[in-house]
C-alpha cells in the first residue's frame, strides 16, 4: 500500500500567511497536527494527503530530493537549483510572493546603466586592478547564467550570507544580485537596478517532484487538489450571464458571437471573464434580452485539468 500524498508548505513567514489563505480560499484549509507549532498538517476535505511543514528553501530542496511530492515555494529558489526539466514541474503561479531577481550597481556608477556598460566597466577594472569585479549574491546558478548571456565575464561572485545589499557600501562586493519587492531596500543602500537586469521576475508556485516515485492513489490526490485548484481559480476571473430566454434567432446569434469570441455556453445563459461582463451584457441587452443577471460562481470545474494531465503525462 503506497503512503499518502506528501504536500510542501512553508513554515514561517508572509508567505506562510499568504499559502493558507489560498488553501482556505481554494476549500482545503490547512490545519495543524499535533498543534499550532507543529510541524505536521492536512487537508480538510482532502483525504490521502499530508502536509509537512518546512522553510520556503527546504521545500525547493525537498522536491529537488524527491522527499515531497508537491511542494509551495518561491519560483527563484526553484530555479536556483538547475534547470527545472527532469526535476520539477510548476503546476501554477499562484499570484503572491512576488519578487524580482535583479543585478544591482551603486548609483554613483553613473555610466552603468544596462548589462552591455556592465560587461566594458568590468573588463576595464580588471584591466586597471588586475582584479576581476565581485558581485554578491545568494543565487550563484542563476548570476552565472544571466551574466553568460550578456557576454560578462570579468567577474568573480562573493557568496553572501547576510544582508547581500549591504555589500557595496561594506567593500565586500562592487554589486550585488539579490531578490527585491520595491526597490527600497537597494534604493536604501545606494543601489540602481541595471535596466535589463531583471534576471527573474518570481512568485510562489504549486509545484511537483518529478524526482519522487508517484503511485496511483498518490496521483489520484493530487489530482483531486489540482481541480479543487483549478476550479478555483477558473472562478475568480469568471462570471456567469442569464436571462430570460427567448429561443428566436436573434438570441442565437448573439449567443454564437459570445462564445466565438471567448464566452461558455452554460444552462441558460453563458460563462464568461470577468473583464467582458458589461461587453457582453451591453451585447445581450441589444439584441432584445433581459433583464441580465450577472453571478460569481464559487467554482468552474472543466472536463481537461491542463496541470494534472502535465504532471500525469511526465510520472506515468
């Protein structure tokens, strides 16, 4: 008999906040085991499935190992691990925990402006202090990606592990590659963000091991919460349409443009984005219908879930 599904969560933190609201919002809340600190949790509504608690890095690293089967972290932290294929797949960019993975120089660079500046500056400090440039960060993989493709190679990284934008004003480093929300934290410590040199632009992810072995009853959980998801998300950026029907050709017809142009058709009325609501209904109402009703649904559950057939389509 195959153990239950193995569900990655973070343990501390704003984004702690941010994934159980999601879950309660998505009609699976998160609770505890063995109390509030504890370290163990489920699904209520999901059966088969357990929760484990664990730093948003332990969690990237635990589907990396294959120790979790689904896991909810950061895409950067992901991403810092290698290339994704063979090893994870992101079922879902889930709207928060956003940040960007950006290369920094101080301000008072003030012919550093993009990565192209970046690759003279540091081929002319070399030259002039037989030293290569060093750049600070925590995110070596994807620093030594990024400044490949830009053609920057006179450098040398500093691994930080402290506070990476203070590095500059220390002399520990001459930039830094680090995570920023706002910017204030680099604007704070004298630093610009180089016009291209936004290296990722990250957000929490539901994401899967493909490292793990995956059984049928595993499978089947996890795709009872990929719909739940799914079907969640398909909601909130949708609304249902209905009238009184007239069965003549002129609703036919406007009913047809609708659907060609994106809209559902549902019982009695039609599914469509949130953003077309009064295109659609101006539409509906020129044709000699209503009064409309506009309705929010709770959940939209279609026949195909693109997630799970990917992931099925990847362990199977």
């Amino acid at each position: 008999m195959s153990g239950p599904l193995i569900v990655a969560v973070p343990s501390k933190g704003r984004l702690k906040e941010q994934v159980e609201a999601w879950l309660a919002d998505s009609g699976v809340p998160l609770q505890a085991v063995g109390g509030a600190r504890g370290y163990l949790g489920e699904l209520k509504g999901l059966a088969g499935a357990q929760v484990r608690l664990l730093s948003a890095g332990d969690i990237a690293d635990a589907l990396d190992s294959g120790e979790v089967h689904l896991g909810v972290t950061g895409e950067d932290l992901l991403r810092e691990k290698g290339e994704l294929d063979g090893r994870v797949l992101l079922l879902r960019a889930l709207g928060f925990g956003r940040a960007d993975l950006v290369v920094a120089a101080p301000k008072s660079w003030l012919d550093v402006e993009t990565m192209a500046d970046l690759e003279e500056v540091a081929h002319d400090y070399l030259a002039r202090t037989g030293r290569r440039m060093r750049v600070a960060t925590k995110y070596l993989a994807q620093t030594r990606a990024f400044f490949a493709r830009h053609g920057v190679a006179d450098y040398r990284i500093v691994e930080s592990g402290g506070a990476t934008e203070g590095a500059p004003a220390s002399g520990a480093a001459e930039l830094v590659v680090d995570i920023t929300t706002t910017g204030a934290t680099l604007q704070a410590n004298g630093l610009k963000t180089l016009a291209d040199g936004v290296i990722l632009k990250s957000q929490a992810q539901l994401a899967a091991s493909l490292r793990t072995t995956w059984s049928r009853d595993q499978l089947a959980a996890a795709e009872r919460l990929l719909r739940i998801v799914e079907a969640r998300a398909a909601a909130l950026r949708s609304a249902t349409l209905i009238w009184p029907a007239m069965g003549d050709g002129a609703e036919a017809a406007v009913v047809d443009r609708l659907v060609a142009a994106g809209a559902s058709r549902r019982p009695n009325g039609l599914l469509v984005e949130v953003s077309g609501i009064a295109d659609a209904a101006t539409a509906l109402t020129e044709a000699g219908l209503g009064p409309i009703t506009a309705a929010r649904p709770d959940f939209v559950f279609d026949v195909d879930c693109a997630p799970y057939q990917a992931l099925a389509k990847q362990v199977l």
